[in-house]
C-alpha cells in the first residue's frame, strides 16, 4: 500500500473539468510513494469523472452525486469533502477562487492547518510557497501525524497529460447539508478569446489603455495572436474591462509563454501574477517604468502608435 | 441590535519593498512602516457604512498581535469603529490562521455578532484562509471575495469576484464575509477623529482569557528571494520587436 494517499477535489463546470484539476495531478505526483484519487462533487459528476479518470497518474476516481453539489458552494462541500477526507493524508485543490474558497473550510472541519500556494514539493510533508506577493518564498514543514491540506499554485504545475485509465466508484457521502447558503447566479463576461489562465499568448492592458474603448487595440491584436486578454487592477477599477481580467497578486497568476504588457506600469503587485511567464514584452512610453525592470523584451513609445503597428507588421 | 466584528491585521505597508534578512531566518520588520492590512480597511470600511445606513449599531474591530498593534487598532477607531480588542500575542509570535479563528470564534461566542468581516488575504502571508476558517468552526455561511454586499432582513446578497466573472449568493445571518479590492474605497483619516479615537475603548486580552491555545503546527524552516529573471534587452521600433519576437518562435 502506498504511503502517502493523496484526494484531490476535481474544479469544474458545465461538465468540463478545469485545467487546474491536471496541474494539481502533476504536484501530487511529486510526492514520494503516493496514491492519488480525485473526487467529483456534482449533481451528475459522470462526464467529468470520466475526465478526471483519464489523467495519468490518478488511480482512482470517486464521484459523489447530490442534487446539493450543483454549484460549489464551500458551505455545502467542505462537510462533504472532510468525511471523505479519512483514510488520505493529503487534500489538495488549486488555488483559483474555487480553491481557496473551499480547502480553508474542509481544513478547519478536520482540524489541521492549511498550506496556501504551494509551488514546489520537498517531500510528502515539507513544501514551499510564495509570500509577500512572491517576493519571498518559504519552506514549510507539517509534522507527519498531521493531514495536509493545501491549494497548489496552478502556475508552478504544467497539466497532466491524458492517458490514465483510473476506476470510476459511485460514493454516498452522509452528512447533514447546510441550507444557509444559497446560489443565486453567475455572471460570467463571456467572450470567445482563449482562455487567460491557460493561453500561450496574453496581451495584459493597463490605466494608460484609458476606456473600455482604448482596450480594442488590444483585442484585435490579441485576436492576430490568437492570445487572451488581461488587465491591470487599474483597469478593472476603472471600469475599462470585467475583474475576470485582473493579473496579479489579487487577480490571476498566470504562466503564459508569452506576455505583452501594454501601458502596465509593472506595480510589485501585477508582478506577482506574471512571474512565471516566459518572454515578458514590455510596451510603455515611460523608460524609467518599473515593468522594463523584469521584461524579456522592452519597447519605449506611445502605445496607441506602437499596438497598431505591432498588430499590422505580424501579418 | 445588531453589531459587526471586523477582524484587522497589522502588517508591512503595501509600499515597502520587503528585505530579508541575510540568514534567511525572515523578513526585516526593524525601521519598516506597519500599517492595517489594505484588504482589512476595506472591511472596515463596509462595517461602518452597514452601521452609518442603520443596519448594525455597533462596529467591534479586533486584532491578534504584539502590543504595537495599538497602533494600527486606533487608526481603525479613528476611521470611525466604536470599540477595539486587541488579543495580545507575544512579540515575535507567528499566529497561524486556525489559531486566528479560533481566537475569533472565541470573540464572536463572546460579542454575538451578526456579520463579521475580514479581508480576503493578508498582503504579508498571503494566506487567505481565516475568514473561511472562522465560517467552518462557527458553522455558519461564508461569502468571500465579496465585491458587494446587500443586506435585507436577515440574510445578505454578496457578489463574489471569482476566476469566472461574478457570482452571487444569498446567505442566512449570521455570516462570515470576506473583501475584495472593489468592495468599497476606504475613507481617510481626519486629525480631529485621530483625537477622538483616543477615548474611545481599547481592551487588551489574553489568549487565556478567551480560552484559546494558540497553536503552532507549521514550521518555516528559510525565507529566501524568488529567482530574478535577467536582465532583458530595450528595441527601438516595433520590427526590431517582431524579429525577437520570431527569433524565439513565439510568433
Ligand atoms: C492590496 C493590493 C493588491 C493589488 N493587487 C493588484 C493586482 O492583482 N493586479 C494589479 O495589476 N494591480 C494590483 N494592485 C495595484 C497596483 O499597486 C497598481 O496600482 C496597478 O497595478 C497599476 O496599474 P497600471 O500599471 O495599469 O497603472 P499605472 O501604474 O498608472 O501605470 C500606467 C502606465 O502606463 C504608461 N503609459 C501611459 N500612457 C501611455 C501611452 N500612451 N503609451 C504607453 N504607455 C503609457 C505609464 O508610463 C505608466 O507606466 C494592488 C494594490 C494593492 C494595494
């Protein structure tokens, strides 16, 4: 039997199953001797089950089916998730908003601590995380008595590839649900770009894009590159673009292969969300700006001359 | 009627820009400004509008921390909250989320609030895990990441900033809330407050004295800096751009 007996709760919606489900495969497979098992929490989890059970290196798949699971409410999984949680010495979900939301809740229940952000595993119990808006990062150790849970932090982990074959096992969880919280809807600002959290190309706009009409010159270039569209926390204050496309401490970190960030001033905090990107290009008519400080590639002029002519010469 | 708990936190001012200390055994803290935690403010600052519209007559804010937290406690009693608590940790003392919550629960089962707010995260740990914890050990709703909050009755409509977009739940009071940034702009504050705060009640307790054993169960064994990416290259037109850009096959 192995050692370590990893849960991972599944993210998902409309019957797909989030990246960040894969890439928190991928750190889970960093730890020595583990058995790692994904749980679903839906009203009909069959589909994504099925997804879940095709990742490499899941050997299992539990879905547990409640007309309560329809939206992830932390309310109504965390009891869920803690009851299931005996026999594993690991919980983990990533650290998007749906993870953060819930895996602090289901730690509380079972009465150990909670690792946030976890971006590199040392071994089954000794894992580091950034602090300070990525500006340190820390090793942290939980004796090995304790279980763990934790969020990992998506943008350290490429996805895991399909391939797995994992039994899928229906589950009844009982325990009582609470009804104090309730959905009432989601307004998602839907667009038809790639994805930020897991687009190759992103092209991030900032205050100096000026109005939600400034922002088009992005889009289209965006479009050319076949990139998803980001902001600065600014911009989204400001009323330019949705909060969906916030990059940063408080927004979105993200690990694309190439970012362009276009009148971003390169604040510590929107730093933080782009750490990991590959290429940085920097566009900004401000030479002293602190992005050129952390960019691959900088480019000093006006941003309204140099996007249109960038989009114009990349055909 | 009602009143409102607004946890706080003392940390590093969002402007500084954090040292380690050379042994990697943590961050410089000696000379560097502390201030009340950005998203903390933010909850404040929606506790005392809620109390201003009428809907709670008292605002409580509560801190966990070394006795300087004073400090950051009187700021908040001069924007505007009625009474503080500081829960006195020693100095040095790292609290851990479960034990915050705890100490916090150990606050609510004395105060019985009908909303407690805390920010999202503290900009030092980056945890975002103690409003959620507070929620699961009171058994009562969570709503984070709230971008608005409409209270009617006895339950609250919160808007949620989430990786999708906006999502809204209802929940029953009491509840846990937690801010985002767009929830509200925190106020300033004025001299003639900074002097009235100076009356306005301060108690300091002890984890004993709420029953509470702080525990601490995670070890930080070294603080160390992020990698620092090189040092990039400056073009001077955009097809020097697009060449560099082909040059690394990223179009
Ligand atoms: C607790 C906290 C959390 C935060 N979280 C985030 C976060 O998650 N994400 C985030 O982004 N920010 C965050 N911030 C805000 C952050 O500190 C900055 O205020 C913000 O990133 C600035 O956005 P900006 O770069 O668009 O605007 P500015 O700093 O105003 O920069 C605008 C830039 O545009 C350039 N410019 C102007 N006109 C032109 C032109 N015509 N052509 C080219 N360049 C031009 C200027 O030179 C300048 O560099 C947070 C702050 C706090 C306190």
């Amino acid at each position: 039997m192995a050692a370590n007996k990893i849960l991972i709760v599944a993210e998902h919606a409309g019957g797909a199953l989030n990246p960040s489900t894969a890439k928190c495969v991928t750190c889970a497979r960093a730890i020595e001797d583990g058995e790692i098992t994904v749980a679903v929490f839906a009203t009909d989890g069959s589909s994504v089950a099925a997804q879940a059970a095709a990742l490499q290196g899941v050997t299992q798949v539990l879905q547990i089916d409640n007309a309560a699971n329809g939206h992830p409410l932390a309310a109504v999984l965390a009891p869920q998730i803690a009851a299931l949680a005996d026999g594993f010495t690991h919980v983990f979900g990533p650290s998007t908003t749906f993870g953060k939301d819930l895996m602090p809740r289901v730690a509380a229940l079972i009465d150990t601590p909670q690792l946030s952000d976890i971006m590199a595993v040392e071994s089954a119990h000794c894992f580091r995380r950034p602090i300070y808006a990525g500006n340190a990062i820390i090793t942290v150790k939980v004796p090995a008595d304790l279980k763990i849970v934790a969020t990992v932090r998506t943008a350290s982990f490429e996805a895991v590839a399909d391939g797995g074959a994992a039994s899928v096992e229906k589950r009844d969880v009982q325990v009582d649900l609470p009804t104090h919280t309730r959905f009432v809807e989601i307004s998602a600002a839907s667009s038809d770009r790639p994805d930020l959290q897991t687009a190759r190309t992103v092209v991030s706009g900032g205050r100096a894009l000026g109005s939600a009409d400034g922002f088009r010159i992005l889009y289209s270039l965006a479009e050319k590159l076949g990139a998803a569209v980001g902001a600065s926390r600014a911009a989204v204050d400001a009323g330019y673009v949705p909060n969906d496309m916030q990059v940063g401490q408080t927004g979105k970190i993200i690990s694309p292969e190439l970012y362009i960030a276009v009148g971003i001033s390169g604040a510590i905090q929107h730093l933080t969300g782009i750490k990991d990107a590959r290429t940085i290009v920097a566009i900004n008519k401000d030479a002293e700006a602190p992005i050129f400080e952390v960019a691959d590639i900088g480019l000093v002029g006006d941003l309204f001359a140099l996007v249109p002519e960038l989009e114009k010469q990349l055909a | 009627m009602a009143k409102i708990l607004v946890a706080i936190k003392r940390v590093v001012d969002y402007n500084v820009r954090i040292r380690l200390k050379p042994d990697g055994s943590g961050v410089a803290t000696e000379g560097v400004k502390l201030s009340i935690n950005p998203f903390d403010e933010i909850a404040l600052e929606e506790a005392l509008r809620m109390r201003d519209r009428g809907a709670a007559e008292e605002v409580i804010v509560a801190s966990i921390g070394p006795a300087e937290t004073q400090q950051q406690l009187r700021t908040a009693l001069a924007m505007g909250a009625d009474r503080a608590v500081l829960v006195q940790a020693d100095a040095g003392a790292v609290v851990e989320p479960l034990t915050a919550a705890r100490t916090l629960l150990a606050l609510v089962e004395r105060e019985k609030p009908q909303i407690v707010i805390l920010g999202k995260q503290a900009i030092d740990d980056d945890n975002n895990q103690t409003g959620q914890m507070l929620a699961a050990l009171w058994d009562r709703p969570q709503a984070t990441f709230a971008s608005t909050i409409e209270l009617k009755d006895d339950k609250a409509t919160v808007r949620r900033e989430v990786d999708t977009g906006l999502e809204t739940l209802e929940v029953d009071l009491p509840a846990v809330f937690t801010t985002d940034l767009r929830l509200n702009e925190p106020r300033y504050v004025k001299l003639p407050d900074i002097m009235k705060a100076k009356k306005k009640p301060l108690e300091t307790v002890t984890f004993t004295d709420l029953g509470v054993t702080p525990k601490q169960q995670v070890e930080v064994s070294h603080y160390e800096p992020p990698p620092v990416r090189q040092k990039g290259v400056m073009v001077k037109d955009v097809a020097e751009l697009v060449g560099a850009l082909k040059k690394r096959g990223l179009v």
